[in-house]
C-alpha cells in the first residue's frame, strides 16, 4: 500500500491577476483547494516545496495539504498547469477527498518476472497499458501494482485488466478487456514450396497505445 501522505505546507493568498506574475518570480506559485464539501481557497506554496510534493504524490496518491489557518485537508491533484516553454510550475489544483470514502487514482503497473514464450526468440512481449484506473480508499492507494508475467507461455497470450490480481479494498474501474501485456509472433518462419524455400514475416503486434496527459498551458493570471 502507498506509503506515508505527502505533507505539504500552504498560506493564504490576496494576491490575484497580473500580480501573480511577480508572485511567480519570488519563488511562491498560486494554487486552489476545492471540493469535498469545503469552501474553495485561494492559496500559495513555496514553489520547490510544491513542486517536490506533485512530483512525489503524482495524481494517484494523497496530499495532505496544512494550510495556515490550521486546516489540515487530505487532497489529490486535479489540474496542473505548466509554462509552455519552461515547464515551470503556473499554477496547481487540489481537490478535497474523504478518507472514508473511495475515490477513483490512476495506480501504475509494474511488470515482473519472465515470459515463458520470448525464450529461445519465438516471441516477443509488449505492453498495452502503463497505468490502471482503480476505486479504492484515499489512504490505501497502492504505490503500483505488479504484474506477472510469468504466464505468457505462448504466442498470443496476454494480460488483460479483468486478470489483474487487485490487493484487498482495490477495484478496477478500467475497461476490462484492455490490455496490459501480451506476446506476438517474431520469429521468421520457413514454409518449403517445391524445391525451395520461401521466408514469410511472422505477424507482429502493435504496442497499446498510452494516453498523456498534456499538463502544459500559456501562463495564466491567477
């Protein structure tokens, strides 16, 4: 299960439009806390103390977010917005969640072990999918979710969401039918015709595709 909750201290901010620009510049980024059932604030963080903790949590583990009017929230990210040009951090969003209650993270998969049918050149393994979408309770998000392999004995088998073995408490919201890992054909066969031979392409798999997340924006006036 996921490890101890990022922390991460915030103030209150007054300062909003064009001015957020200087506040950019001092090394503070403006950020949002909403949702939950709680008022929306209008907030700031040291800029290398939210950057350490978006990086660390991602979108799929808890924030606690400290703000200094003694609130303490448990978060997730929702929106970041990044320079074009830079990367830098313009702006962050968090949403409030309730610890008792499930919410929907993205975990990522980790794939172990060795598949039977790549030995020997017969095969070769692709991914599908990075990351599955899963409900489960804020504070029990797994760090990742691993995947073996070990069962992909021959050309064509593959690894689909619904096999996945999901810890206690976790429940897949991810499609199923989509695919994790599977095994294609990449040895090149020999079939005789007449007194010759003639070398056909096995066929081959195309790798899943992976969604990403564009996370850049233009530089926006808090």
């Amino acid at each position: 299960m996921a490890t101890d909750n990022v922390s991460l201290s915030v103030d209150p901010r007054e300062v909003t439009g064009k001015k957020v620009r200087a506040l950019r510049r001092s090394g503070i980024t403006p950020i949002h806390l909403y949702g939950g059932g709680g008022p929306s604030l209008t907030l700031q963080a040291e800029t290398q103390a939210l950057r350490s903790a978006v990086n660390t949590a991602g979108r799929a583990q808890p924030v606690s977010i400290e703000v200094g009017n003694g609130e303490t929230a448990l978060t997730f990210v929702r929106e970041i917005a990044q320079h074009p040009v830079s990367g830098e951090l313009q702006h962050v969003d968090f949403i409030r969640v309730d610890a008792n209650q499930p919410v929907p993270a993205d975990v990522p998969l980790t794939i172990v072990g060795e598949a039977p049918a790549t030995r020997g050149g017969g095969g070769q393994f692709l991914r599908g999918i990075r990351t599955v979408l899963v409900s489960v309770l804020p504070l029990e998000v797994p760090d990742d979710i691993e995947v073996s392999i070990e069962g992909l004995e021959n050309i064509g088998d593959n690894i689909r969401v619904e096999d996945l073995v999901l810890p206690d408490g976790v429940e897949a919201l991810s499609p199923p039918d989509q695919v994790v890992a599977r095994i294609a054909m990449t040895r090149v066969a020999a079939v005789e015709v007449g007194d010759g031979m003639e070398v056909e392409e096995g066929e081959e798999g195309e790798e899943g595709e992976e969604g990403a997340e564009g996370a850049e924006g233009d530089e926006s006036d808090e």
